[in-house]
C-alpha cells in the first residue's frame, strides 16, 4: 500500500504547511486528518497551475514530445547525481535538464535536424543511459519511484523548495507569456514587434524541463507530461478567448489534481497515475461539452 | 538626416512625382546578404527607400522575396544591414519602427486567442490571461476601424476569413505607428472585395501617416497599379525603376512572358 511508505514524514514545523495543515485538518473527512495527505494536497495545489499555464503554451508550439522527452531524461539525470555522491538527485536532475533544454532549444533555432528526429534520439538515449548507469550495481528499484511517482512521501520541506521554484517559474512565465504567445502564433510576426524568437525559446524552453523535473519525483515520469497536456487540451474545447483559455486550463489542473489525489487515498494507487485519468475523465467532459 | 539620403533623392529622378516625400526620413538596405546551410539565397541587396515611396518587390518563385523581408525584420541572420534616419519631433531617430504583415495562412488557428487579445499581446508584458487594458483596447479598435475592422475585435482569431484576417494583420502592422511598412504578398488568398478594401486601406494610411511601404506581390498587373517604385528581384536586385521601366526590362519578360502582367490585369 503506498499510504504506508508516508509514515516517515517528519512534522509540520514550518508556519505555513501548519497553516495549509490546519485548514484541512478540518475537514470531516479521515483522509484530512493524515500529514501525507496534507502535504500531497499543498503539492499539487502548488504544481497544478504552473502546470496548466505551461501546457496551455506547450501543446501550441508542437512542443510535447519535447516535455516527456524532459521528463524522461531526468533518469540520466538522477543516475548523474548517484555517481556525484548527491544525497538528493534533484540539483543534478535540474542542472541536466536545464542543459538538455538548452541544447534542442539551439538545434531547433538552427534547424540542424528534424525536430522530431532529435527529441527521440535524446529521449531514448537518455533513458538508456539512465537506466544503465543506475542498474549497473543491482537495485534499480530504488529509483522506480520516479517511474510511477510517490507525492505521498513528501516532507514539509520538499513542498516549500518545489514551491519556491514554482513560484519563480510561474513569475518569468508570466513576464513572457506575451511574447510566448506571439511566438507561438507566428514566428516572423514576433519578430517584427522586436521579439528575440531565439531567446524567448531557450527560455520557454527551459522553463517546461525546470517545471518537468521539478516534478517528477511526485508524479512520475511515466505520466508527467498527461498533466502537461490534458488540462490545456480540455481548455481548448471550452474556450474562446485566451484568458478563458488559461483560466478553464487552472480549473481543470486543479480539480482532476485534487480529486485525484483523494481517489488515490481511497483505491490506494498511484497518485499521478490517478490524477491523470482524472484529467482524462475531465477532458472526455469538454468534448462532450463542445458538441 | 544624413548626407547618403540627399545622394539617394538624386539618384531617384525617375520615380514618378505623386510620391508623397517628407523628406525627413529614410530607409538603406546596404550590402544584404543571407546564406541558409551554405547556399546563398541572396546577395549584395542594395534599397534606399523614402517615407511616402510604396515599393513592390517582384520575382520568380525562389527569387527570396519572403526571404529578404524576413532578413529586414531581423528573423534570419543576415549579413549587411538597415539603416534608418529620419528626425521626430525635432530629433534625429535611428531605430525604424517596422510593421509586417506576413503572408496568410501560416498563422497557429487552433490556438483560443481573439483579435483584441492579439493586440494585447503585441503591445506589451501585461499577460494577456489578465484581461486587456483599457488604453490597449482603445488603440486597437482605432487601428481596427481604420481598416474597416472594428467588428472583429473579440472574435478569436480561428474565426476569421482569409480576408478578415489580412486587415487585422494590417490594423496590428500599423500600431504603433511604423516608420516602414513590410507586406508579405498580404493578398495572395483573399477574395476580390478584400483585396480592394486592403489596398483602400494601405493607400489612405500611406498618405495619411507617411511611411514607407515595401510590398511583395505576385500580381504584377496590381503591383505596377500601386507602386511608385519597382524592384525585380532574384537572388539579388536585377532591374528598379519605374513600374513600366521595370516590366519592359528584358530580364522581367522573359521571367513572365512579354504579356504575362496585361493578361493577369484583366
């Protein structure tokens, strides 16, 4: 059962998650009266905005091969981070991603190769490679948690860095978006409103395999990038303009993530896996809903 | 206003005198070079267009008219440059403001975005998901009007027609205002009412705002109808002149056939 691994949370000792803990404690319901809970609520309340704005971008600019193809290097990342002796793989995880990013940001912006043909050379050798490294001394279940994820097992003080980074990243998207968007709708046009094409890539860029990475060891990496695209492909069934776009993006992120969240704790799964078949129910909603 | 644009005026005796010039500003294309993965697409463009002059630039298919428009934007790397000069409001002004309109059809429909939110998104860093602000939309429904597109303000973007499209795009080149005015062949699947609502358009704002207009078109008989100035391009300027000179040159005739731009007039 995965609700057991949460036993070695440590306690609130931080004002905020006792405050974000409070507030759920309240509720009349068992699962609200769990830390593990508790915390995997604050997470995702935390994870799914940043989440829906960025698909919202994403899944226009024929960039989702691109964020698995992140998400699935990360376990190079991680192997990088074992072999450097890091107790936590995420600053090694970043700092390959981010380097990743940056590299088939450049190769696009040259038009060396076929897009696509990059991403899945990237992302089936970086999987091997992880994968490699990482068996190479036996015991690589250690690591399959980042494959289906485990946000049940976060500590206070996980919540607060990834919440910190979310926040910047929600804050340089928000300075971009503008310019993401022209670029988006017509590259050349960006450019004549004195848009850097080049450089607002490299940062969208970067950002998606920040927030990507930033995640994976709650969602996992085999469902990360369906929280990307789901909420923002639902969104685009309801909307019209591109502030309901982001908005109805927001709405759906967070209830398939709530929801699933709780749905785990009662069919005691894995929660990313759940909050995306969550998302997937919403988005079988707006199709109806479009007709 | 430097000394190359006095040089440049002389040398343009020939453009005919319904050009409107103001005579403060000017706009060089030295030495403008682009080469893609080795090839040369073009080479050694030189242009010296005035405020009020509307230039077309026609060609061959392959000639690299999109190219050297996406080259003066700064899309493409390019070797050589654009200079401007003009004084506004007693100063002297190096930086253009350029405006563009691209070719249609290539523009992302599929994304939930409406005209005003275009507008929003062009004019500055506000996202747009917060909504538009006041003086954002006031300009826009200006610039709108003026091209006889006021009513498509908050429709979204997937919505529009060929034509409808063209003038938004148009309405979006022209705030704020520019110094030059790129259009990238803006006609070439636009219906025959659009097209003469859009060189309507672009005629009155060319008069009115005093810019200058470079076009590309396809349509040879249209091109020489509106221009003061032509160029044939093809790899690099073959002819310029007057739109007659232009078409008479040997070179243009046997690109187009000796009457190929009569025959599309009718």
């Amino acid at each position: 059962m995965v609700c057991a691994a949460a036993s070695h949370v440590q306690c609130c000792d931080l004002p905020d998650m006792q405050m974000s803990a409070k507030l759920l404690s309240a509720l009349p319901f068992e699962w609200a009266q769990y830390q593990f809970m508790q915390m995997a609520l604050t997470g995702i309340v935390i994870l799914a905005p940043l989440f829906a704005i960025l698909g919202c971008l994403v899944i226009s600019n024929q960039m989702a091969f691109f964020a698995d193809a992140i998400g699935h290097s990360a376990l190079t990342g991680i192997a990088l981070g074992v072999l450097a002796g890091l107790h936590e793989p995420l600053w090694a995880m970043l700092v390959f991603a981010v380097m990743l990013a940056a590299a088939i940001a450049w190769l696009r912006h040259k038009q060396l190769a076929p897009a696509d043909a990059v991403i899945g050379l990237v992302m089936s050798g970086t999987v091997a490679l992880g994968i490699v490294l990482l068996s190479r001394q036996g015991g690589f279940h250690r690591y399959a948690r980042y494959l289906v994820g485990d946000i049940l097992t976060i500590a206070p003080a996980d919540v607060r860095r990834v919440g910190a980074l979310a926040l910047g990243v929600v804050l340089l998207l928000a300075w971009q978006y503008n310019r993401i968007v022209l670029v988006i709708l017509h590259r050349p046009l960006a450019a004549s409103r004195g848009v850097c094409v080049w450089r607002t890539e490299l940062l969208f860029t970067v950002l998606i395999a920040v927030s990507v990475t930033l995640s994976i060891a709650w969602m996992g990496l085999l469902v990360i990038n369906s929280l990307l695209i789901l909420p923002a492909a639902a969104a685009r069934n309801l909307a019209r303009s591109a502030a309901a776009y982001v908005l109805w993006a927001v709405a759906i992120s967070l209830t398939s993530g709530i929801g699933g969240v709780i749905a785990s704790y009662y069919l005691s799964s894995a929660t990313g896996a759940t909050i995306v078949l969550c998302a997937l129910l919403l988005f079988g909603v707006s199709v109806v809903v479009r007709r | 206003m430097s000394g190359e644009c006095a040089t440049g005026a002389r040398r343009e005796m020939a453009v005919p005198a319904s050009r409107v010039a103001c005579g403060a500003c000017c706009t060089m294309v030295e030495q403008l070079g682009v080469r893609i993965h080795g090839r040369t697409i073009l080479e050694n463009i030189n242009l010296h267009v005035h405020c009020g002059e509307l230039l077309t630039i026609i060609g061959p298919n392959g000639a690299g008219k999109t190219t050297l428009l996406r080259a003066l934007i700064n899309e493409l790397p390019h070797s050589g440059r654009l200079r401007f000069s003009a004084i506004r409001d007693g100063r002297s002004v190096a930086q253009a403001v350029i405006g563009y309109v691209p070719q249609k059809l290539d523009i992302d429909r599929s994304m939930p975005v409406t005209v005003m939110e275009l507008f929003a998104a062009a004019a500055g860093r506000r996202p747009v998901f917060f909504g538009v602000s006041r003086r954002v939309r006031e300009t826009a429904i200006h610039n709108l009007e003026a091209v006889e597109a006021g009513q498509l303000a908050d429709r979204p973007l997937g919505r529009l027609s060929g034509g409808e499209l063209q003038r938004v795009m148009l309405a979006l080149a022209l705030a704020p205002k520019p110094d030059i005015l790129l259009l990238d062949e803006p006609l070439a699947s636009v219906d025959h009412a659009g097209v003469a609502a859009f060189y309507r358009t672009v005629a009155a704002v060319r008069a009115q705002r005093d810019m200058a207009v470079i076009m590309v078109s396809h349509n040879l008989a249209e091109a020489a109808r509106i221009a003061t100035r032509m160029v044939f391009l093809n790899r690099t300027i073959v002819c310029e002149g007057a739109p007659a000179e232009v078409l008479a040159h040997p070179l243009v005739q046997a690109t187009f056939g000796t009457s190929a731009w009569r025959v599309e007039a009718t």
